[in-house]
C-alpha cells in the first residue's frame, strides 16, 4: 500500500494466500470424511454423531462460496484495472474486507472442526 493507496498487488496477494488455505481446508475436510467411511467399515459399532457430519458439510458449502466470491474479485480486478490504486472507501477493497471477514470466519470454524473430530478418528478409538 503507497500513500493509504491499495495496489492490484496488495488485494491479489491476499487472494492467493486465501485460495490455497481454502485449497487445504478442503482437503483436509476429505482427508476427515473418507477416515469416517473406512472406521465405519471397519469397526461396526463407530459411531460418528450427525452434527459432525452436518459440520464438515457446511464448512464445504461456505468454502465453495468464499472461494467463488474471491474469483469474482479477481476478475473484477482485471477488469477494472485502469481504477487502481484504490482508497479503502472503494468498492472492490470493502469488499475485499468482507471476504477477509469470511476466512476468519471460516478459519474459526476449521479449528473447532478439528478440535472435536480430529480426536473421534484418531487411535486409541473411543468405539464404545
């Protein structure tokens, strides 16, 4: 940033680093929902609680949408990129605001995903 002045730079920077978090949530959402299937198989009498699964699916939903609301800017950006730099008070930064809002958001609720079913998949199993 050049003067209170937001560059192209500045905002696809922040782009780039959420895409690939958002990359690597996704991921580790599959990792969590495929050890589910094999504990199923494996051991009849896991359980794993609907509310878990309720979870990981809305966490999916949400990075979907941050994510295409990030290609959305982007695009924006190339489009519009004879407006730049920009002030905070521009659209594209308040926006840019709001996504970032969204990834803390969702960051949040990546850790409480991990907090409660990381230990339910893990050994020693609790398959009481």
């Amino acid at each position: 940033m050049k003067d209170g002045n937001i560059e192209i730079l500045d905002l696809d920077f922040e782009y780039k680093l959420w895409k690939n978090k958002l990359q690597f949530y996704q991921i580790e959402l599959e990792l969590m929902s495929s050890r589910v299937e094999v504990l199923k198989k494996e051991h009849s009498v896991f359980k794993f609680e609907i509310k878990h699964f309720k979870n990981i699916v809305n966490q999916k939903e949400n990075i979907e949408l941050v994510r295409n609301k990030i290609i959305t800017m982007e695009f924006e950006m190339a489009h519009y990129a004879v407006d730049y730099p920009i002030s905070s008070k521009h659209s594209h930064y308040i926006e840019h605001e709001k996504i970032r809002l969204e990834i803390e958001r969702i960051n949040s609720n990546q850790q409480g995903i991990l907090k409660n079913i990381y230990p339910l998949l893990c050994f020693p199993l609790n398959l009481k």
